[in-house]
C-alpha cells in the first residue's frame, strides 16, 4: 500500500517536473548543441589515444614508418577538434536554438560565433587563445551563444530593423541583409562588454567567469558524493521510463566535458594516465558504470540468463542482448519491464550506486588510471575499458568486476520477480505476447 | 500512411521500425514508417499522419502535439511494453486506431 501511495506521489508531482526540465527550449538546444559536436569531440579524442597509445612495439613502428613527426597528424587534428571545443558548441547551440524558434539558424550560428571571439583575449603575437576556445571557455560560451541567439530572435522580430531589398532580390540574400542590424548590436553590446570587463576587472569575462564560476564547480563535480548523485539522479528518471541521460544531459556535459579535456591534453603532453586530476568524468560513468545502459543491465542480462525460468523474461533477455553489447537498453527497460517496477526499484538505484563507490575508490587508491579518452557511448564494455584508461588492462579488470557484483546484485531480485511471475495468473498474456515477438 | 516515431537517438526506435515495417507487409498495409529525432519532425510536418512518441521521452508529447494539432495530426505515447518487446504489430496497430 505504502508503495503504491509513493508511485503514486511520484508520477504526480515528481514526473511532470522532470518532464519539463526535459523538455525546456534553452536545455534542450544545450544538449542538441553538445550532441551536435561529438563527432568531432571523438575524433580528436581518438586522435591522442593513438598518438599516446601505450605499446612500444607500436610507438617504434611509427617512428620507424612515418619518421619522428608522425604525432604532428594526430596534434593538429586535436587543434581542429576538442581544442576549439567551445567555439564548436557556440555554433551548434545558437543553430539549434534558433532552430527551435523557425529563426534563421545560420545566422544566429555565425554571429554567436563572432560574440564569442568578441569575449575571448587575443594573444601577445595576435592569435587566438586556445586556452579559452576549448573547454575551459565552455560556460562563456554556452551564455553566449543562448544570449546573442535570444538577442537575434527578439530583434528579428521588428519589421523596421530589416533593411527593404527591391523586389527580385534572392531569398538568401535578403535573409543575410535582415540580419545585418541585429548582428551589429549584438556584436558591438558584446564589445562593449568585453571593454568594460577588462576595464574594471584588469582580466577578460572568460578569465573572470572561469576562476569565479567553472573552476569551483569543476572540484565539486569530481568528488564522490556529485558523482553518486548524478547517478541517483539518472536512475531514478529512468525508473519512471525518463530518458535520464538526456535530461541530465546539459548539466552533464557542460560541467563534465572540462574535465575530461583536462585529462586528455595532460595525456597527451605526455602525463601519464595515473598522474591526471580528474576521477569522475563522463568517460568514468559510461565504462564503469553504466554499462549496457542505464542501470548496468548488462548484468541482468546476465543474471536472467543464469538464474531465471520463466520464458517471459528470458525473451526479453535474449531480445536486448544485442543492444545491450553496445550499450542500449529500452527494450530491457519497458519490456522486462524495469520501468515502474517496484521488484527492481532498488537494484536498479543501489546498484550504480556501488558501482561508482567501487569504481571511484579503485581509481583513487590508483590501482586503476583515470579516464583519458572519450568514446562514441556505444562502444561495448571491455574495449571502452581498455581504451577509456588509454591502452590499460587494469580498466577492464575494474568492469569485469563491476559487472559481477552487479549481476550477483540483480540475482536475487529477478529471481524474486521471475517466481511471482510463474505463480501469476496473467502469465498467460506475457506467454501470447511472447510467441508474437518471437514469431512463433 | 506516414508514421512517424520519435525518440532522443533513434537506436532502439529503429528496431521498433523494422518490426512495424515487417508487420505492415504481413497485414498487406501500404505504410511508411519512419524514426525522427524531435528536431528533424517539422520538416516532415506536411506528409506524416501519425506521430508516435517513444515512452522515454514522452515529456515531449505536449510541445509535439502543440505543433502538430495544426496540421491535424494525431500524437500519441508508444505503450511502454509494446515498445520493451518491439512489437511491431502492436504498435502499428496503435497507429491505425488513432488514424480512425
């Protein structure tokens, strides 16, 4: 009873406000910028694995193939990628946000990209400052590019801020011309802003926000007690079927992404994966903690395949398992279903939980290196192990462990549900439905 | 008839496409069935006739059904475990009831 009243409270209060934040324009153009930009993101990861990748034989070949400067190919791909990562989602947010809104979303791209080359210092010999175009401008960059969007959209509003073109005059042309005015504001409040800042501060906004804002942020998130409540928060959206991950999304990848990069351009100058600062990153929960999903259901997977009769649940079993390799699992989710199910409301909860206490604790005692690469989130469990500590087999030991204390952690409670399943009258209607699903 | 299907990254929607696909031909009903993300929907507004929500993003059904009640198209939430099984059948009958 006292179960079914806290579902009930749940679905009624906690749902529809999870709902919203998932569904809110400015987070929602956030997450589809950041998710715009991963290509890239991976490419340039990719690119300082291999040039930072572990064996001997392979370093020598490369010497001994492509001559000393072969990294050259591997660090300027990096230069075009993640070091420039801020610029990127600036682009990417504004066109999706201005794409929310039907507004012209080159446009807005274009001129949010030159506010925030607007914000950002100049180096002594003129040149840009990677230091702030990758990760470490990140939060400028994402107010900048919501703001100078919002600014663009307002303002493209007034018929009188467009410039007339004669009749004849090409869509397209006419389009860049009514952007014309509102860029010019925008790009001059934007100086304006940057003058005033240097004025009284002595330092740029990105110097100024970065020290105040992100860096103190960036320690919070990297302790234990943020990392297990981004997975307290995760699995409880997911266990009301809420896509979890990408309404935690924006928070994630902004706070996140930083320090992965930090990681990454350390390992690449050489620091070895140990010596790096950062523990929790996105890399972290996707290879140690999630694997198979949401919810390690990799390893009830498993643990239906050891343990469980009923055919029900070893349809389904069979049916995510593919998915399942590359880490998606819906079809666990709904079909099992895990989904309000209050059999697997505390496996489902405890279990990352212990997974990222055990994961956390391995990589700070140092049996494990730290996280030094992104990976396309569905690169299968093993492999991202081997590859997320860049090139250590010590990273998959800590997933093979993982996955059996979360499997020995599913047992008892598929077994619990697998027998209340068989005594269930209703059984019959899983049993029909199964036979359609297998086409039997 | 167009269907549409939304979800966040289409991976586990494509599979529940397949089998709808598979279904549809069985059941000799002429049907496109497609996977969206959110974003890509409005450029297809014009030619769907239903738009089905994957139930892990069903908080999106009031902004969709916002835009698509213009065009007088249905939208509905995928039943949970008709989509956890992929049941093609199902789901596509779920279509044709709401184009009704």
């Amino acid at each position: 009873m006292n179960q079914n009243k806290f579902m009930h409270f749940m679905e009624e209060k906690f749902m529809p406000i999870a709902g919203k934040i998932g569904s809110l324009r400015h987070l929602v153009a956030i997450r589809d910028g950041f998710v715009g930009i991963m290509p890239l993101i991976i490419i340039g990861s990719l690119a300082v694995l291999i040039n930072n990748f572990p064996w001997d034989g392979f370093q020598n070949f490369m010497v001994m193939v492509f001559g000393e400067s072969w990294k050259m190919v591997g660090d300027s791909v990096w230069n075009g990628s993640f070091a420039i990562l801020s610029l990127l989602v600036t682009a990417s947010i504004a066109y999706k946000l201005a794409e929310s809104y039907e507004a012209d979303g080159i446009s807005a791209a274009l001129i949010a990209v030159g506010a925030l080359v607007v914000l950002t210092p100049v180096t002594d010999d003129f040149g840009l400052s990677f230091t702030w175009l990758g990760a470490q401008g990140l939060f400028v960059a994402v107010v900048t590019s919501i703001i100078s969007t919002e600014v663009f959209r307002i303002l493209g509003k007034y018929e009188k801020l467009r410039i007339k073109m004669p009749e004849g005059v090409p869509e397209g042309v006419t389009k860049s011309f009514n952007a014309l005015l509102p860029a010019a504001l925008i790009l001059f409040a934007a100086g304006l802003v940057n003058t005033l800042i240097t004025l009284f501060f002595g330092q740029s906004i990105h110097e100024l926000v970065f020290s105040v804002i992100q860096e103190p942020l960036q320690g919070l998130s990297n302790t234990l007690g943020s990392a297990l409540l981004f997975a307290f928060l995760n699995q409880l959206l997911w266990f009301f079927g809420l896509h979890g991950t990408n309404i935690l999304g924006p928070i994630m990848e902004s706070i996140y992404l930083p320090l992965i990069e930090e990681n990454q351009s350390l390992f690449a100058a050489g620091t070895s994966a140990f010596d790096v600062p950062y523990i929790v990153t996105k890399p972290f929960f996707d290879a140690y903690v999630f694997m198979g999903g949401s919810g390690t259901t990799l390893a009830l997977i498993f643990a239906i395949f050891l343990v469980v009769k009923s055919r029900h649940y070893r349809t389904v079993g069979k049916l995510s398992s593919a998915p399942g390799i590359f880490n998606i699992n819906e079809p666990m989710l709904f079909g099992l279903p895990v989904v309000l199910n209050p059999v697997m409301l505390v496996p489902f909860i405890l279990i990352p939980f212990v997974l990222t206490i055990v994961a956390y604790s391995a990589i700070s005692v140092g049996f494990v290196p730290k996280t030094v690469a992104i990976l396309p989130w569905t690169t299968p469990p093993i492999l991202s192990g081997y590859l997320v500590t860049g090139g250590s087999w010590s990273g998959v030991v800590l997933q093979l462990i993982n996955l059996s204390i979360a499997t020995a952690m599913y047992i008892p409670f598929i077994m619990a549900a697998d027998r209340s399943l068989m005594k269930n009258t209703d059984s019959e209607d899983f049993i029909q439905e199964e036979r359609k699903v297998s086409g039997q | 008839m167009k269907i549409a299907l939304v979800c966040s990254a289409g991976m586990s929607t494509s599979m529940l496409v397949k089998n709808m696909r598979q279904a549809a031909e069985q059941k000799g009903i002429e049907a496109e069935i497609d996977a969206y993300a959110e974003g890509e929907l409005n450029q297809h507004m014009e030619e769907l006739e239903v738009i089905l929500i994957g139930p892990q993003v069903r908080y999106l059904k009031q902004r969709i059904s916002g835009k698509a009640d213009s065009y007088n198209i249905p939208v509905d939430v995928i039943d949970n475990m008709a989509y956890g099984t992929m049941n093609g059948d199902k789901v596509l009958q779920q279509a044709l009831n709401l184009t009704s």
